[in-house]
C-alpha cells in the first residue's frame, strides 16, 4: 500500500506528537509527508501518541484547514476521467 502513496490526490493533514514513544513521527509522519506532496504535516509539541483522545481541538483545526475547494477540483478530475474512459476515449 505505501508504494501508492505518491497516488493519492486529495487533501491530507497528518496530525503527529513530537513526544509520541509508540510511533516516531520522523519515521512515519514525515516519511508520510515526503510520499504525499500535497499534504500538510502539524506536529504537536508536548503531544504523545493517543493524539484524538488527548487533543481533540487540534485533530478538528487540522481537518478544518483542510482547503475543500481543492477536494471539489479533485472530485471534478475524476468525475471528468470516469466520464472519458465510459466514452472510451
């Protein structure tokens, strides 16, 4: 599945702790960041692992910053792409 990840083409936030002790952010999260190039990366300071449990307002601000005109360009592309290989061309 991660081979894939440079696929993905609508907007994703990546929420990480810099004190997570479970998953290390520099292994994960910014490799993740690196695999897809239009994602945004908000790292918590002072913030471990259980990150909607703990900081539930900073899950939600990420999700609100994602920019949803650009989830709509996307939904268009493939709605635009489905239409042509239906036409066959």
């Amino acid at each position: 599945m991660s081979k894939r990840y440079s696929e993905i083409r609508v907007p994703v936030v990546i929420v990480t702790g810099d004190d997570d002790q479970i998953v290390s952010p520099r292994e994960n999260a910014y490799r993740l960041k690196s695999d897809i190039t239009q994602s945004k990366l908000v790292e918590l300071k002072d913030t471990g692992h259980e990150i909607p449990l703990t900081r539930p307002e900073c899950v939600r601000e990420a999700l609100l910053s994602i920019d949803m005109r650009e989830t709509d360009n996307v939904a268009k592309e493939n709605s635009r792409m489905l239409e042509l290989v239906a036409v066959g061309n």
